[in-house]
C-alpha cells in the first residue's frame, strides 16, 4: 500500500515557526484569561454522536465527521442497513457510528458542566482551548480541523456575566493585535429578544421568526435592500416588511461611542420604537447595563456599539449575543452570546450560561500574513561535531552543552552535516546566535 | 433524543485541577525539551487511513477508530459492501472509511518530514505534543484518547541522537518527579541488532527471529522460565532454547553503575559471547558510547543499565532501543528507539530517525494518586457583589478589577450567590487570598 505524505484534505501540519506564533497567541489568551478568573478545563474531541445531531449546533451538524462503531456493534449496525427497491444499499450511516468528532466547544462544555457541576464552583468560569472539525469546502482561514478558545459563565443569570466576558474578550485581543499595530476593533451587542420583538412588532407572525433571523443575518453580503426583497419573495405580508425595513434605516443615528447617557437614551428610543409592547421585561435595561459597564472596561479605542442587525447564526441564543471584528477584515474574530436552555438539555435542569469564542485560526492567519514573528527571548547557542576528525570528543562536548543548560541556556548539540552552510543557516534563522564547529583541535 | 451526559467510553473530562497539574507537567516538559533545541510541532489528529494500516503500528492497527466517509463517498462505499451466503453484510468497514484518528505520533511525524523536509533543518529535533487514540479496553491509566509526548532526531545516522534523546527525557522527567520526591529511575537500552544476533546465534531461524522477540518480551510478565516453556511449546529446537535462555542466565553480572571503563568492557564480553558472529558490525560499539556519553550526562541517581531483555512491541525499531520505568511501579514511563526505515516509506527515500515518547498520562496518574497539587505563583482576588442591595455598584466594581488587573493581578467578579459560603469556600480553595463581599455599603 502506497502512504500519502499530505495531510488529510483541509488539514493543517504546523511548522515550527507557524507553532511559536500560535503558541505565543495562546500564551496571551491563556493569560489574559487567567487574570479575569477563568478555569481552564479539557474535554475529548469525541463526543456521543446523540449529543451532536440534537438540533444545538445548526447547520454544523450537517458537517460532523462520525467514527465508526467497532466489532460486534459495528456487525450490528450494519444488519440495520436495508436495500432499497433497487437493490442499493441506503444509509447515511447513521447505523454505523456512534460517536463523531465534537464541531464546537459549547456542547461538550454543557454536557461537562451538567456532568460534573458538584465538582464546580458557582458561578463557573470556564476556559476551553480545543479542536473542533467540520467538514466544511476547505477555503483560506477556514479548515476541517481548527482550534477554538471559548470562555464561558455557567450559573451567573445577571448581565455581569456578559460584562466580563466582553471585557476579557476584548482585553485579550487588544493585547495580541497591539504587538503587530493592528488597532480598529467594533464589538456589536445586540439581545435575541430584542430580535425577536422587533419582528413581532412588525407584524411578523410568532412561527417566521426564525426564518425572518436567517434573512436578516445576510444583511452583510445582500444590503438592507437585499434583506427586503427575499423577505417579499418568501411571502411575507408587504406591510410588515416594509414595517421592519423602516426600523433598521436610521442604524446611523445609533452612537458608536460610549460616554454618557445620551447613548443609553437613544438605545432606549430605538427599542421603544421598534419594539413596542413585545419587548420582554428587563431586556433593553439588561443591554443598557451591559453597554455602560462593558464600556468602561476596555480599550478607549475600541468600538463598542448596539448592532440590532447581529443574528448570529447558532439557534441556541436565548438573550444578549456579541460578535467582533476589525476594520478592514471582512469576517469576525469573535463570537459568542447567552444561551440559558442547553445545559438543561443534559442535566435536565436549566442553568443559565453565556460564552464568547475566539476564531483562533482567524487571527493567527491575520498575524501569519503580516509576517509577524514573536521574538525569541533568551540566547541559543549550537555546537556541531565533526564526526569525521572528533568523534573521540561527544561525551566532552555534550559535558559541556549539560553544564550550559544546567544554567538555564539553551543548547543544541548535533553532527556536523556535509552542507555545512544549509545547516548553519538554517540555525541562525531559528534564532541561534553562537554556531561553534567542534573538530579534534577546536578549543572549548 | 436524550443528551449524554458523561464522556465517551475510556474518554476523560478534566476539571480545572487537573487541568492545572496537567499543564504544570507539559510547561516543564516543553522548557526542558526547548532548553535542549527540539522544536516544537503539530500534526492533524486525522491522518490517511492507509498511513495508518501499514504494519508500523503493531497491534496498535487493530485499535484504530475509522471516520466515515462522508456524501458520494460515503455512498459508493457502501455499493462496495457485498452480502455473504447468508445475505448477511460482510464488511470491517474499509470500504466506509478513508480517514482515522492516528494511534501514535510516530506515523504522523514520518508523514511530515517527508511532506516538509525541504521547509526543516537537518538534522529536525522534533517535540511533538498531543493526543492519540485507541479503541483499547479502558483501565486505570489507560485511556482511549491519550496524551503523548515525543521529541525525535530525524537525519542523523549517528548514535548523538540517541544520547541527546536519552539526556533530554531523563532530565524533563527528573525536573517533574523531583517536585513530588519520587526518586528510582532506571534508563533500560538495548538493540535490535543485538537481539537479533543472540537469538540467531542461539541457532534460532531467520524467520522466527520475530516471534522469538514476542515471547521474550514477556519476561517481565511470566519469568525466565515462562519464557523458556513457551519457546518449548511453539516447537522450537530445545537446544536452540537452552542456550537461547542460557544467555539470560547472568544478567546480575552486567553493572547498573556507569562509571569508568569496566561497565563497557564487560557488556562488550556480554556482545561477544551472546552474538559471535552474528552481529552487525559498529552495533557494539554504538551502544558502548551511548552508554558512556549518557552516563555523563544524565543525574547521578538514575541508573542506566543495559538490559538485552528489553524488547519494546513495535515492528518498526532497527537498532537501539530504550524505556525508562520508576522502582516500584510496574510500568514503563517513557519508551522509544531507532526506526531508520519509516520515513522511506512515505517520501520513498529512507531518512535515519531515532525517537523517545514520554507516557504523560501515567506520568499524570502518578502525580495526582499523590495528591499533588502545584502552587499557585500569583495572589487572586475576588469579588462577590450582592445585586439585591449593591447592582448599582457593578460598574464601579468593575472599573476597580480592572484597574487591578492593568497592574498583573488576577481578579474575579461575580454576583453572591445564595449559598454564600460554599462560594467563598470552593474560591478560597481555588487560591483566592481575599473574597470581598460587596454591599450598598462596603468600601472599595
């Protein structure tokens, strides 16, 4: 059998170059994090194949990668699969496999902390650092295995969980984009429900909300104006359309800076206007606390702004959701927001659980395109053995690199190659500042 | 569907002390293995299936997890799944799966260094940290996704890569083990070209070499004369046999000191007596200056013994090999050995390679049933704000933390929960030197 030497399609080897820059991100992330509190946990990238088709990941369950069932459960599963009229096998291979691999952090942490919540502190905050997979068209910055860094607050239902992890969130960024001078940052805060309201308001019957969100969210690629014509070719009243577009065409008139009251009045005129009597109690306070303490937490130079056109794709959000992203960079770097139904789904008791992620590859592909490389800290020093006329010297010259690294130094020592240039060169790029040939009469 | 809410089967969930323990072991293991030049790496947890089912895994291959084949592929696999006799499916899965999740780190890296070789320097000093996977049946400290960590020397035919190798697992796990005093460790080397002589020496066939190889590799678990009987009932030559176990007989007289001249002198009796003729020139005195050169380098109370019932499981190994166990622990810690064969087998151009795999989980395991916890380095605070009486203050109780994490502190808000004391108690626990309850009242 002949072995492939690329790695599986969509799939990333990492040099070593290309893992100091994500492990320096990760430091900053880890770090950040850290400081705000939060706890870092694991979990496996297998996950029940049950707790992943359960209607929480949306359009990602479509692009989970199933393992397949071994031995007699595998015998057992393939009795199941039946011919059809003609004879051909039909499955989706749903029979074959009962587990798959995990498409996003958030399920496997509701089904940790339903699992482990005596062991937890309340409320909990959680750090996960992973790999998730979709089998999605492999494209640039998007691939089939790739990490994500999700912080999450399970058991707090008051809006302080959201202010902390809009200030951490920011916080960590601004510290990894600081260091290549990339500045511009917006976090949009909108709440389901006042998604939700505004159809409603608008005339939109309660069971097309759903739909009406889907349309909404591709306000980015399509234009207000696009978002209005598929919302009258699905047949929606002409009325409420025309209702709902109105709502959305002063968004200018929403200030984008942070100072004062003159910002929380405006959002509570917007959402009196737009939502009417269908707004749930406590929503448009909740989004005004969150706006004035959030603001005073990060960065003066960054956006923080109401966005009542964010939907964010995942069904699961049941209140405030936050995305965000850079001037310049068509896509978000992160993502997150309040879904308070999902750990109830495992433990079958609701607790109340917000979370923002960070698209980990997203940024390390701005920093890799940049060229941007953190800086080595200490000294390395390398020594190379001519094995033809000192081979009788390796115990003194590995005495030697024993004693330097004893000091805290770094140390290679290796053979002396026949290209010697290719060698040396390619030691000096890795940042190894002393380069020492060893033969029978060097001196050490 | 009901949701699961417990980790797949032989899978585990880390709460954050472990998580803490395990990071404390990898940060030692990464700055020990950076300190000596290996650089750090990733492969996708995904490889070819082929890759995978290419004798170099051993009995490993029998524990793979295949991933489905997904859409049209999937579809045309299963056309391919035939009905036997009895109209009952035959399949093991083959057709369904063209992807699996890697059972070692040791294929992925073969499959790298032939895809990138022209991207790494030579001789590449890999450190490769990261989780495999293996259908086994679950027990303590053996799980079915597992951590392992493997430095590697690819490119270097000379027998530095395994002193260096030696050098730098013995001093990561000295650094991890002196912190809980566990103490005893034994560095185990041998070779394939030594086994292979005293067994063909013996009088045993070429072609039994292997099976020999297996039989003795239960030395540990059924003795000396277990293994004699075996040999006995699998029908080989009694004389072979005698003389065969014969060689066994004395392994008291070979030194576990490593000082001086003696200790080499006396294994090269053993070589001569065991193997005559049938060595492979240059394998007796590669071993001789491993163990010299490593004896200088590692600390004084590990014991490095040449032991030639050391045989390690995979097919793959073609000169030295080593292991490393713990006095009174019945496992091996740590394990690997020269393979110069495999990276041929991708890139079609043999590359000499020689690695060492540091088992972490067990390293783990061993480290908690001590109930050993790391220190925390920084001091935490946290406070607890009472939203009956005290929500207007969140603001201002987060401009404060934020403040004080401006100045490296690390700093939790939340809300006070109901059960109060268990809150502060699991924080406390947690390494929080000041939990501070905030009241309409309270100073800041």
């Amino acid at each position: 059998m002949k072995f492939i030497q690329t790695p599986v399609k969509g799939m990333q080897d990492f040099l070593p170059s290309d893992m100091e820059l994500r492990q320096h991100i990760l430091a900053i992330i880890r770090g950040t994090y850290a400081q705000f509190g939060f706890n870092e946990i694991e979990t496996p990238v297998m996950e029940h194949i049950e707790n992943l088709t359960g209607k929480n990941g949306g359009e990602n369950e479509k692009l989970i990668f199933k393992v397949l069932k071994r031995g007699a459960d595998f015998q057992r599963g393939l009795a199941k699969v039946k011919a059809d009229e003609n004879g051909n096998l039909a499955s989706e291979g749903d029979e074959l496999a009962d587990s798959a691999l995990r498409y996003d952090l958030t399920v496997p942490l509701s089904r940790y902390y339903s699992c482990h919540k005596n062991d937890l502190p309340t409320p909990f905050k959680a750090l996960q650092i992973g790999n998730v997979f979709r089998a999605d068209r492999p494209q640039k910055g998007r691939f089939r295995q790739f990490t994500q860094c999700d912080i999450d607050i399970i058991g707090d239902n008051s809006n302080m969980a959201e202010i902390e992890l809009i200030a951490a969130t920011s916080k960590a960024l601004t510290r990894i984009f600081s260091e290549v001078n990339v500045h511009g940052f917006t976090v949009h805060v909108n709440d389901r429900r006042i998604l939700r309201a505004m159809a409603l308001n608008a005339g939109f019957p309660e069971e097309s909300v759903g739909e009406v969100f889907i349309i909404l969210d591709k306000m980015d690629k399509i234009g207000i104006d696009g978002v209005k014509e598929e919302l009258v070719r699905e047949g929606y009243d002409e009325a409420a359309v025309n209702t709902y577009i109105g709502y959305f065409a002063d968004l200018e008139d929403i200030p984008k800076d942070r100072e004062g009251k003159e910002q929380v009045q405006i959002i509570a005129d917007f959402i009196t206007r737009t939502c009417g009597d269908k707004i749930e109690a406590g929503a448009a306070d909740s989004l005004a606390t969150i706006m004035q303490a959030a603001g005073g937490m990060i960065d003066k130079d960054i956006t923080l702004k109401f966005d009542p056109t964010l939907v964010r794709g995942m069904g699961y959000y049941t209140g405030t959701i936050f995305e965000i992203t850079i001037d310049n960079y068509s896509f978000s770097i992160a993502g997150g927001g309040r879904y308070d139904k999902m750990v109830g789904k495992f433990s079958g008791q609701d607790a109340p659980a917000c979370g923002f992620s960070i698209g980990f590859e997203r940024i390390y592909t701005i920093l890799k395109d940049l060229n941007w490389a953190p800086k080595s800290e200490s000294e390395k020093k390398a020594y190379l053995v001519d094995l033809k006329s000192a081979s009788a010297r390796v115990p003194e010259v590995f005495a030697k690199a024993t004693a330097e690294r004893a000091d805290g130094r770094t140390v290679t020592v290796e053979p002396l190659k026949k290209n010697a240039k290719f060698q040396i060169d390619t030691l000096t790029k890795a940042g190894y500042t002393q380069v020492i040939k060893i033969y029978a009469d060097t001196e050490l």
